[in-house]
C-alpha cells in the first residue's frame, strides 16, 4: 500500500506570483495548492495526496483562529490509519509560531512538517518546489515519527520550538540559530542526527479541542527611554504581557516599578536571539523566565497555558517543561 500524506496549504509566499523573474513586487497567497502539485509533478513519486486548502494569504494575517482550526483537522485526519503523516504549506514571517503551537497542540506522533518559500513561484530559482517536495519525504519517513512539529527549509530540518527566520532575502532564511538543524534531506533521503528534548504534541498537556480563540497577550520590546506607560496600556486590555528585554531580559528602574504592581502574568524574554533567561537573571518577582524561547513564541505558551487555566504559580513550571 502507498503512503498517504495529507498537504494543508495557508499560502504564503510559495503560492505567490509576481512578475516573471522577478523575486519581489509578488502577491503572496495566489496558487492554490492543487496549482503547486502539478508543477512538482515528483510529489507522486512520494506518496499519495490529499491536498486542502485552508487558506491562502500572507502569514502576516495567520490568527489564532486559523491556528486552532489548523490543530484540530489535523487531530482528527490524524486518526485514519492510511494518513503517515502531514505537510503543512506556510508564509515564512509567521511560520516559527504557527509550527510552535502546533507542537504543542496537536496530538499525534505522526510526522507533522512545515515548509515555505523565500521566492515566489514566479521567480528565478523558486525555492518553494523542491522545499515541498523534501517536506513530503520527511512527512512519510520512519525517522521523523515521534519527533514533534518539523520544519523543512533548503535540505534542512529543523525543530518547530527553535525554529526561526534570520534574514529578510536569504533562501537559507530559516534556520535554528545556534542551536542547529536535527537533520538534512538529500535526494529524497531523511537523515536525522538529534531529537527534540521538550515536551511536545502526545505529551503536551493543551487541549484547543473545545476553545474558539486563544487568550490575548502583548510583547512588549524594551529599548533606551521605552516608555513605562506603555505596560500600563497594554495591561487593561491583555491576559498577559511578554517583555522583549535587553541583554539578559533587564529592562529600566521605570518598567520595573510598573512590571511589580502588575497582577497579570508577565513573563521575561530577551531581545537577543541567542541564549537563555533564568529566574536568576529576573529583575522582578512576580515574572516568569522563558528559557531561551524567543518572544514571540513565549507568548504563544503564555496563552495557552492561560486558556488551559494554569496557576500563576505554576508558570515557570511550564515554561522550564516546554
């Protein structure tokens, strides 16, 4: 019997179109994903496909909600017992948060894998093609099961929790900044060298199963003068607040003074993209450290970890665990 994988498409700028040749000027989100399959006609040499199309725009306008219907399909499909696995086609500026949540929500040890382009399908040397067709032979290998929300970007694969985009042009833009790929694909081939260490998808303990929309939560990025009042603002309509501070998540005498009064949870990151907040590193008391998860994806914690109704206390708890 064939492999069953089943792409979900949310656009992108693999499914842009521009003017011919050129790389910018596109409109992303253009093909739908059925347009991609037949112009990687190697995709049948893979597996067998059942392509749907849950939207198809720039990931810049990707919400929680599309996040929560995202989890939940692929939770249900997940069951038949022909599927192996799933690629799942995404916008680059979002797709680190996007391959973040699912890995903590989905529930299924079958190979759940991201993929993008950098260049729109009309352009010279589109790189979108051969990263959908090495994002299905990761979907259907045997190595990759069990090994949380992948993400497959120019022959590499990378881990949803450190994944991240590190420049604005480079076709190499994803990657995992110092913590490295897991693995690469040559020729169709999946070579795994490591494994994800944090909890993820079977052995997360979040549940989108019964919820509409995810609990709001504002990043805050803290520079020379930031403005203390700006905390205050995003607290009256926020359930939680994540600071994007300097160095080693510090921020001023003024934020602090405003960060202690504050009964919400708040939960420090850096604006660094290398390294890691400890408790120890923590100006504040009543603030949780988020390991070395980046802002943006310490807020996606933060509010599941609000909607799954977890004690305040327990935050760091979380935040050590995932």
């Amino acid at each position: 019997m064939r492999n069953k994988v089943i792409i979900l498409a949310t656009g992108g700028t693999i499914a842009g179109v521009g003017e011919d040749g050129k790389i910018v000027g596109y409109k992303p989100g253009t093909l739908t994903i059925d347009d991609l399959i037949a112009a990687t006609p190697k995709l049948k040499d893979v597996a067998d496909i059942e392509a749907l199309q849950i939207c198809n725009i720039n990931s810049d306008d990707i919400t929680d909600r599309i996040w929560i219907k995202l989890a939940n399909k692929i939770n249900e499909l997940a069951k038949d017992l022909d599927v192996v696995g799933f690629v799942i086609t995404h916008g680059t500026d979002t797709m680190e948060e996007t391959a973040y949540f699912l890995n903590l929500t989905v529930k299924t040890d079958k190979p759940v894998v991201f993929t993008g382009s950098m260049r729109p399908a009309t352009s010279i040397s589109a790189d979108g093609y051969m990263n959908l067709y090495e994002a299905l032979c990761v979907a259907v290998s045997k190595e990759a099961k069990g090994k949380g929300v992948l993400v497959v970007f120019s022959d590499c694969i990378f881990a949803a929790r450190t994944v991240t985009k590190t420049s604005t042009y480079h076709v190499t833009a994803i990657s995992s900044s110092g913590m490295g790929a897991m693995g690469i694909v040559r020729d169709g081939r999946v070579y795994l060298y490591a494994s994800p260490f944090k909890c993820h998808t079977l052995e997360s303990i979040f549940d989108v199963s019964k919820i509409d929309v995810l609990p709001k939560v504002s990043i805050l990025y803290f520079s020379v003068d930031a403005n203390p009042g700006l905390l205050e603002y995003a607290a009256k309509s926020s359930d939680g607040i994540v600071i994007a501070g300097a160095g080693a998540g510090e921020f001023s005498e003024a934020y602090k003074s405003i960060v202690d009064k504050l009964e919400i949870p708040v939960v420090v990151c850096s604006r660094i993209d290398d390294g890691i907040i400890l408790k120890e590193n923590l100006l504040c008391d009543n603030t949780v450290a988020a390991d070395n998860l980046s802002p943006q994806k310490a807020a996606i914690l933060l509010r599941l970890a609000i909607a799954c109704k977890v004690e305040k206390s327990h935050l760091q708890e979380i935040f050590t665990k995932y």
